[in-house]
C-alpha cells in the first residue's frame, strides 16, 4: 500500500475510532505504533537516546493521540496531524533530558502529495483563526502550541509567572474550541 493509501485508510479508521468503532481504533493505534517506532527510532538515531526509551515515546505519542483525537480535522489527512504530534513529543522528551530541542525527524512515512500546499493554506487558517485572540494570548498559543516552547520560556519572555502563562494558554484554546464549534454548526 503506498502512503497515500495508507493515510487515507488512517483517516478513514480515524473517523471510525472517534464514531464509537473501537475495532477501527485498535487497528488504527496498532499499525500507527508500528510506524511511530520506526520514526521516533529513526528520529533519536545518533543523538545518544538509549533505544529502550523509543518505546516510552511512542506510548506518549499514542497518548496524546487518544487525549486529542477531538482535535484532528476530519477534512485532512491524518498522516500530517500524528507526525506533528510525533515530534514535539520527541521534543519534549529531548528538553526532560537537557538536550537542545532540534530533532532531525525522517517523516517520510508521512509524505502526502500536496503538503507544501496545504501548509500554506494551513498556515493562513491558522492566522485568521488567531486573530481573534489579544495579541499576547496569541504569542502564547503560537509559543507553545505551535513554535514548541515551554511555558517557563515564555513566562520569562512575557514577563508572567508560569502559572499566568498556562492558563491563559487554556483558556485561549478553550476560546478558539468554542470559536471553531460554533463555525461547524
């Protein structure tokens, strides 16, 4: 099967999964996992992370997966969502470590024709839908969420606790969910 095909099966058992399907979604986290391994192996490879933590990676990654699968737009491809997941995650990890938080992650296992594209239209979507934050609510969600930096970053950045900049990340994001709630119905 070759990556296009794959990741529009992904999708297609990702819509199940999220339906009530939980044969769909076993089969979805079983055949993701595998791939995950190979990439966040690949991903660690010459950096000095002990194989036998990979695994402890892709748990996270199928964690997050499962907490905000909510998240994922059924419209797109769900190749793109899991790799973006996939390396912040491997990110985070590198940051617990100490370790410069630069990954050299081989995502071709995630190609999709017309990416290129569609981050541009993603990257405008995701300006319009900013703009309806404060200006500073909206570099806190663009820090973390997007950019990948840590909240004690940011805090020391803006000059807020990092309590302050938690919570005005939730509740920016707790707006934007309303925001894009209401656009869908």
């Amino acid at each position: 099967m070759d990556r296009k095909a794959r990741d529009a099966q992904w999708s297609v058992w990702m819509r199940a999964a999220i339906a009530g399907d939980e044969s769909a979604y076993h089969k979805l986290l079983s055949e993701l996992s595998q791939v995950l391994r190979g990439v966040v192996r690949r991903g660690f490879s010459g950096i000095g992370v002990p194989r036998d933590d990979v695994e402890d990676v892709v748990q996270d990654v199928l964690l997050a997966i499962h907490l905000k699968r909510h998240t994922w737009d059924h419209a797109m491809p769900l190749g793109p969502w899991v790799s973006a997941i996939a390396r912040n995650k491997m990110i985070d990890d590198l940051r617990r470590r100490g370790r410069r938080p630069e990954v050299s992650v081989d995502l071709t296992e995630f190609d999709i024709e017309g990416e290129d594209q569609q981050a541009a239209i993603d990257a405008h979507d995701l300006d319009r839908v900013l703009d309806g934050l404060s200006e500073k609510n909206r570099d806190i969600v663009r820090s973390i969420s997007i950019d990948g930096h840590s909240a004690r970053d940011v805090a020391e950045r803006l000059g807020m606790t990092e309590v302050a900049v938690r919570v005005a990340l939730h509740r920016s994001l707790k707006a934007l969910a309303e925001t894009y709630q209401e656009k869908k119905l």
